[in-house]
C-alpha cells in the first residue's frame, strides 16, 4: 500500500483546511452538517456485526467501534470548549489524550449503541446553541494549549462539522471495500 493510499484512507474527507473567510453561510451549512450528522452515523453502522465493527479502518487504524465512542467523546469535549468560551473570560481548555481514551473499556468492548444516543442528544443541543449565538458570542475565544494558540467559537463550528464527515467516511469507506451493505 502507497503512502498515498494510507492518506486517502485516513483522511477519507481530505485533511482539514481552516477557512479563508467564515460567513454566515459556511457557519450555518456547518451547524446543519453537525445537527445532521448522528442518523447518518447511525445509518452507516446499522447492521454491522461486532466481527465488522471490530475491524480497523486503516492498517494501524482504529476499529469502527472505537471511531463511534471516539465521536461521542471527542464532541463532547467540543460542546464543552464552546460552552467554556461562551460562560468565561478567554479559559484555556482541557486537552486529552484521545488514543489513550480509545483504549479504555468502554470503547474497545462496549456496544455502539450508547454513543449513538449520546451523540443524537449532544447534536440536537449543539445545534440548538449554536444557532441561537450572537456575532459576539461567534467572537468569544478560548485558548488551545496543544494548538498554541487562542481560537473563536466560530472557527470550531465548521471543524466539527468536518470531523463529523471525516470519521463518517471512514465508516462508509471500510464498507465499501469490503463490500459490506
């Protein structure tokens, strides 16, 4: 396999690119996307077996399973950055190690189904706060130690609906070439 092949199958979406310019289109497609996204998730994993769902997606990769308990995670910790930056003066976030956290318990055994609902519920919140923020709330920072730098609310809002389709596509993608329905 190419390196190239692995790229594709890593970053099936293609690697996150910030945006030039955030306009209220983009925000509003990205809060769409992210509202969206838990029943096509759900859609993409519907009948797989615990064989299938124990299967990496890349050689080195996680499991689909662990990519569903990833996502819950992952964007319960986004809710909570946004929220942080919404309720405090420029607060520096908590990062985690997400590997590590893909190896605990309740991500290699656990059924999916858990982490669907979590991120049905956590999705249909977001969505609903996200439209609700002002041009000054979109403003509000928070500062990402890892990243080295202090982020706008709004700058986060289409990299999650990003990282939705992105994990997304590893679902779709495992499936297609396996030839999994």
């Amino acid at each position: 396999m190419t390196d190239q092949d692995l790229e594709k199958l890593r970053y099936p979406v293609g690697r996150y690119v910030k945006p030039l310019r955030l306009t209220h289109a983009l925000i509003a497609t990205s809060i769409f996307e992210i509202e969206s996204f838990p029943p096509q998730l759900e859609t993409a994993v519907a009948g797989l077996t615990n064989e299938q769902l124990d299967t990496s997606y890349r050689p080195g990769g996680w499991t689909i399973r662990q990519v569903v308990h990833h996502l819950a995670d992952s964007h319960l910790n986004g809710v909570t950055r946004i929220k942080l930056a919404l309720t405090e003066d420029r607060p520096t976030i908590k990062p985690y190690h997400e590997g590590l956290w893909a190896e605990l318990a309740d991500v290699v055994s656990m059924p999916i189904e858990p982490s669907l609902r979590l991120l049905e519920g956590l999705h249909a919140r977001w969505a609903v706060l996200l439209r609700s923020l002002s041009e000054k709330d979109l403003k509000r920072t928070f500062v990402h130690p890892e990243r080295g730098m202090e982020l706008q609310v709004a700058d986060y809002i289409p990299e999650y609906a990003w990282h939705s389709h992105h994990h997304l596509g590893h679902v779709t993608n495992l499936k297609k070439m396996k030839g999994w329905k």
